[in-house]
C-alpha cells in the first residue's frame, strides 16, 4: 500500500467517524432540545456487557421522570456508560456519561421537579437517584431487593424491568460502595474525568453498550 492511499484510507475513516458519532455527540451537550413528550407506555433495551434488558414505562406513574427517561435513550444519553454502583442487596446505579462534557451539560441546571410517588420501590423497578427535593437529572437505580422505604423518601418509579432482570445479578459488584463511604467510584471524579477514571481504576465495571427505545414506540410527542 502506497503512502498517498494510506493517508486517503485514513482521512477516509475519520470523515466516517465525526460524522457518524459527531452529531450525536453535540446534541448531548444541548440539553434544551431533549424535550419531546413520551408515549403513555414504551419499553427501552438495554444491551450490556452482561446480556440485553428491558425497561418498560408507564408515563402516568411519574410523567416527568418518564419524559425525561424517553428523550435520554432516544438521543443515546446512556451508550457506553457504566454501571458504576452496583451493591446486590441494595441498588444498581448508572447515569454518569463517559465524556465529561456531557457530564457537564446536564448539572443542576437541567434538574426536573419531582413526580408523586404511585408505586413501590420493591425489586425491579426504575427510579431516579436524587440528591434531594426536585435534584432528578439522569441518574437513574433498579431496585434489587423491596426498597418500600424510599418511597417515603420522594423516589418514584417511572417503569419496571420486564425482561433481564438476571442480568443485574451479574454485575460486577466487587468494588461496592463508591467512596467515601466505601471504595468504589466517586462520582465527582466520574463527572470530572470520565471513562477514563473507570478505565483506569475501575476496570471490571460492567458497561451499556447501547441503549434504544424499541420501535413501535420511538415516535413520542
């Protein structure tokens, strides 16, 4: 191979790369326009480094949450993240983006009030993590056992896993707590540096390879 088609061959491949993940990539980074009104109930796949699961959502248990839920997926928030607390006999989290502008983007400011508990946290379902009162942005827990005391707490469950739920048993759980309390990830360090932080001293994290609103129910309002 000469060196002008070497280069050519190049040049090539990184015009396919920027303009395949490009555009994505910059949408991320504008909140403002994941907005778009969710179906009454619509199921998102989850294919992981553990096997494929299904979340399906009912948009009158928490409406916001849901909203919020649907327009993430559909604009790929969640591809490649991590599952980056993982405590068996508690909750699986993820929700921190692999790219710390992301991150970034969607800070207190993208914060949505919070929705009126319906159902119970009990094993199975989805819930948004929060720091407090009306603190929801993309964090996002399944239950592993009956949690019913978050419910109390302003937790509300905006779907269930109807399909896979075998596959949080096998996630990799070995790090525990993120720190400080214990020594997992932190999250601050997560937000500020990305996969490369995971990459780096969290490699056995198991991660989203992608995640899509199935078919039948991309077209929201």
């Amino acid at each position: 191979m000469t060196q002008r088609r070497a280069l050519l061959l190049f040049a090539t491949g990184l015009f396919l790369l920027t303009f395949a993940c490009g555009p994505r990539y910059s949408r991320l980074t504008v909140p403002a326009k994941f907005t778009r009104k969710a179906p009454a109930v619509y199921r998102a796949r989850f294919e992981t480094t553990k096997g494929p699961f299904v979340i399906e959502v009912h948009r009158d248990w928490a409406p916001l949450g849901a909203d919020r839920f649907y327009n993430l997926v559909r604009g790929g928030f969640y591809d490649g993240e991590r599952f980056f607390r993982t405590l068996p006999k508690f909750v699986v989290q993820w929700g921190i983006p692999p790219k710390p502008a992301v991150a970034k983007a969607w800070g207190d400011t993208t914060r949505i009030p919070d929705d009126p508990v319906t159902q119970s946290n009990t094993r199975g379902f989805v819930s948004f993590a929060t720091s407090g009162p009306n603190t929801r942005t993309a964090q996002l827990f399944v239950n592993m056992t009956d949690n019913a005391r978050l419910d109390k707490l302003g937790f509300a469950p905006f779907g269930k896993v109807v399909q896979g739920m075998e596959v949080f048993d096998k996630l990799y759980a070995e790090y525990g707590e993120g720190a400080p309390r214990g020594k997992g990830p932190e999250q601050k360090r997560l937000r500020e540096e990305g996969e490369e932080y995971l990459a780096k001293e969290f490699p056995l994290l198991d991660k989203i390879r992608k995640a899509r609103i199935q078919r039948r129910y991309w077209w929201g309002k």
